[in-house]
C-alpha cells in the first residue's frame, strides 16, 4: 500500500451568513496517491477548503 502524498480526516467547511449556516462539507476523509489526481486538480483543493481560512479539519 503506498504511502499518499495528501492526507485529510474529517474535513467540514462551513459557510455562514449571520445566523445561518450551509454545509459545503461535512465530515470528508481523502487519500491521495502519487498520479492520482489530473492536471488542474487545485481546483479540488480549493473545493476542500485547503486554500481557504482553516476550516476544522487534519490536514497532511
């Protein structure tokens, strides 16, 4: 089994407008392996919030 190259356990992003809160995520877990992910794969990143403030998650 390799080892992968981006790690994230229990990844929730939460959007909030005053009182409001929407779930973009909720409770991900995700593996990345070496070759795994396409040209312009970024995109996945900032959908998980890994570009954006620090949602609650663990990230490697």
């Amino acid at each position: 089994m390799e080892t992968p190259i981006f790690s994230v356990k229990g990844l929730t992003k939460v959007y909030r407008t005053g009182e409001v809160e929407a779930f973009a995520l909720r409770g991900v877990d995700l593996e990345l392996n070496a070759g795994e992910m396409a040209p312009g794969g970024a995109c996945s990143f900032c959908a998980m919030g890994a570009r954006d403030r620090r949602p609650s998650r663990s990230a490697r």
